[in-house]
C-alpha cells in the first residue's frame, strides 16, 4: 500500500500515469482471461473430448503421448469416436476428425491452411504459401504450380535422379546399407542441381543449407507448441541460429543469381532450375511475382517439401518390400517385362514408369500404411459448414485431418488394411475406385500438395532402378521399426539396414 501510495500522488503526474496504465493492464488481463474461459466452456460443448486446463488446454495429455502427434490422435479417436474437440494453449480450440468420407467435405469446405500450422514448420517462414490466405494464397498456388510442374524441370529431376542414384547403389551389393542417412544426401544434392542449378557438395554453402535445414527438421517440435520462446536456453538458440542461417544462406544465393539474370544471363530451356524460373515469374501487369521475402521462403518449402517427402517414402516403401518377397517379386516382375534394359542403366521415361499399374499400387499401399505427411490442418475462414454425422464445424475452427487413422479404416480399405496389400489399389472395381478416392497422403482437392507430381517423379525412378538391379531384405527382419514425428513427417525409427543382394 506504501508503494501505490507513493505513485499515486499528484505531485508526481509520471507516476500516476504509469499506476493507471498498470491498472488498466490488469483490468484487461482480467477482462481478456474471463472471455477465454466463457468461450472455452462454449466450445467444449460443442464435440466430445478430453477435459482441457484453462491455460494449457490439452497439452498435458499430449506430453502422456509423447507430444502433438498420431499417438494422442489415435487414443482420443478410439476414446471419443470419429470427432471430438480439443484445446491448445490459451484457449486455441481444435477438432479432430478421422472418418474419410468427412475429410473429403473438409477438403472442399475448408480450404485454408490455420496459422497454427506454423508452428510445426515455423523454419520455412510465414511468407511462403502455407500460410497464406484468399486470392494471394490461390495467385501463389497457380505460380507454383507453374514452377515446380514445367515439363523442362521434372525432365532435369528425372535425369539427374537417374544419375545420382547410378553413382550411389553401384557399392550396396555385399554391404549393410542404411538407405535412410545414404538417400539423405543424395536426395539433397539432387535438390540443389534442380532447385538451384549447383551441385550442393561442390559447394560449402550447400552443406551448410542441409546442415542448418536437416537440425531444423529434427528440433522444431521441441519448441512448436511452447506459449513462449524459451530464449534462455541454448538448445532453442542454437534452433534460432539454424533457422536464421537456413534463411541468409538461400538469400545470397537469390540475390546472386537475381543479379545474374539482371545482368542478362539466359536460362537454359531444356534445363531450367527452379530459383531462375521463380525470379523471372511476372504478375500480370509485367511486375515482378516474388518480392525478395516471399522468394526466400518460396524456395524455403520447395526444398523442404522435395526432400522430406521423397527420403521418407522411398525408405518405408523398400523397408515394406523387404518385409513381403511376394510383393518384392511382383513388382520386379513387371518391371522385367516392361523395360528388361533397366537393369543394364537404360532408364525408362518418366511417363513410361507412370504409367506401370503395380509400381503405382505398391507406392499407394506405401503410403496408406505409413504416409510421409500423417496429419493436415484445414479451416474455412468465411463461414459455417455442415459435415453429415459429425456435424457443423464453426468458422474459424481448425480441423485435424489425421491421415494415418483415416486410411486405415476397414470398412473402406477393406479388412486387412493393418497389412501391406498392394493388391487393394489394382483394377477398376468399385471398391478400388473407392480406396484411390480417400488416399490422401498428399492432401487433396484444392490445397493438395503442389509438388505431389514433382516426388513421384523421383519416387518411381528410385523404386524402379533398385527393385530392377536388386532383391534385397532386411538385416533384422524382427526389428521393431516405428516412427519420429518431425516437422509433421512420420521418420522412420530406427534406420533399418538394408542387405542387397544383385539379381
């Protein structure tokens, strides 16, 4: 009382101002925790689910799970059915939902990605598409979709896989191979020839753009779903200086070659990279698309999207083709009878290998069984929408979409969906027609992922050279294989090792 006494005193007008703003911060505070709490018993009436704390939410009974991911999903769904609700801190509400019929109206009534994702891939920046909205959000997808699809970059991707793979697999024949941390930096190199024109291990700021990029990766969930930044920690400075350096190192490699072309440098047609083709993109007023931010964290998620999705799904498809010979011998097989040259090194076109029935059911069950990308986010910022037998979802209310529960539903995938079947995606019966329209692993209707073709270039060549030149296993064929959920990708954990052997 002595201390308000002494500020509240007219001969001291500073001290009276800063007593009153004191006062009204409280008073805010108050008002502000009062309206969180009102809203909070609101919506928590609105769907089943887990009781939250009302500071926390539900990040308690995350952290039993082992933190945000399917563990918590797939405890809840199988407590509270295929919906139920539950709060981030302060009062953030979510939805879940796990029915792959109501996904599908999720993905056309929702087509927004929530902030929230952010803070799983905070590391990519807040200017590239993931966390943009409206028509911008809809102009940068179509530039995108230019971009990382032209026909010259995908040809460019499909030889310099082809290239990079020939030189990698020619010492795994009579070796352990851990095909997981071998693919990272091959994938990554390749990455850099495509992206950004250079071979990344020719070049010191290459490695350092993986190195700052890949601990990134592997950190950003440590620190996603803190209400605050832990500053006084060295672990989370050594992630700020990561993410920063992931930043400045793709910048000046921007800015060089921005110059470069201002200077009157041309672009290869028949091998164009995807740096020059972002820099040179126009709107159409013939001003320049990218503003230098947007082309930082543009070229930021391109390279994210185009090594974690193609590293993780190469490695569980062979890790499932090691685990089923019968597979292994049928894709083999077709792979025989379609390009018997494959295996001297004669690589097939990109179209010729798309077009191959069962390496395509083999990717597919692939990715039912162990998606890359296990959970999406989704919400519609402009209305109310209804879903049947789940609901109205609310305006501005984050849907989960976990993938992984929802493709793994039997009634729709069929009773052995907990098993490796790649035989539930081949033929035009209406069952299988069912099971390709709720695949989702790369999201779908309009916000599915852009660069969905741009791996499956890769993902096919990868899969048809080695089950081509290879019949391999797994040097423990009783190891426990599960999974680390980093930066919303499912990791393959712990690396298995791979025994080759040539055909």
């Amino acid at each position: 009382m002595d201390l308000i006494a002494f500020f509240w005193n007219a001969d001291r007008p500073i001290g009276s101002i800063i007593f009153t703003l004191f006062t009204l911060m409280i008073t805010y505070s108050c008002v502000g925790f009062a309206k969180m709490v009102m809203r909070q018993k609101k919506l928590e009436k609105l769907f089943p689910g887990p009781p939250a704390e009302l500071l926390m939410g539900n990040m308690p009974d995350m952290d039993k799970h082992g933190g945000f991911g399917l563990a918590f999903f797939k405890e809840m769904h199988a407590k509270y059915g295929p919906v139920f609700g539950f709060f981030m801190p302060f009062g953030d509400y979510h939805i879940s939902i796990d029915r792959p019929e109501a996904l599908q109206i999720v993905h056309k009534k929702a087509p927004e990605r929530p902030d929230s994702t952010f803070k799983v891939v905070n590391y990519l920046f807040k200017e590239n598409i993931l966390f943009q909205h409206g028509a911008w959000q809809k102009a940068l997808r179509r530039s995108y979709q230019e971009i990382i699809n032209d026909p010259s970059v995908h040809q460019k991707l499909h030889r310099i896989a082809g290239e990079q793979l020939g030189k990698e697999i020619t010492s795994w024949v009579g070796s352990e191979v851990d095909v997981y941390t071998r693919f990272e930096g091959m994938i990554y190199d390749i990455m850099g020839q495509v992206l950004f024109g250079q071979t990344w291990s020719e070049l010191g700021v290459g490695k350092r753009i993986m190195k700052n990029h890949t601990f990134c990766a592997h950190n950003v969930m440590k620190w996603a779903f803190l209400p605050w930044s832990p500053v006084w920690n060295q672990d989370y400075k050594d992630y700020v200086n990561a993410k920063q350096g992931f930043w400045d190192d793709i910048s000046m490699m921007l800015k060089q070659r921005k110059k470069e072309l201002d200077e009157g440098a041309k672009i290869d047609p028949d091998n164009k990279d995807v740096f020059s083709l972002l820099l040179l993109a126009k709107k159409e007023d013939g001003s320049q698309f990218y503003d230098h931010r947007t082309a930082v964290a543009t070229m930021c998620v391109f390279l994210n999207g185009a090594f974690d999705t193609t590293l993780n799904s190469t490695t569980w498809t062979l890790y499932w083709l090691a685990k089923h010979p019968d597979t292994q011998q049928k894709l083999q097989a077709e792979l025989d009878k379609s390009f018997p040259e494959l295996k001297k090194g004669v690589v097939p076109a990109k179209e010729e290998l798309a077009s191959l029935h069962y390496l395509d059911a083999v990717i597919r069950e692939s990715m039912r069984r162990m998606p890359a990308a296990p959970i999406n986010m989704r919400v519609n910022l402009e209305g109310d929408y209804s879903i049947p037998d789940i609901g109205t979802i609310p305006k501005g209310i984050t849907v989960i979409c976990p993938y992984e529960n929802s493709m793994m539903k039997e009634d729709v995938f069929g009773a052995d969906c907990p098993h490796f079947n790649p035989e539930r995606f081949m033929g035009d019966g209406e069952k299988v027609k069912q099971c390709r329209q709720m695949w989702t692993p790369f999201g779908d209707h309009t916000r599915m992922c852009v660069g969905r073709n741009f791996a499956m270039v890769e993902i096919r060549l990868f899969l048809a050279t080695i089950l081509s030149k290879f019949t391999f296993t797994l040097k423990d064929p009783d190891q426990k294989i599960g999974t680390l959920y980093e930066a919303g990708i499912n990791v393959i954990n712990p690396k298995p090792l791979f025994i080759f052997k040539a055909r």
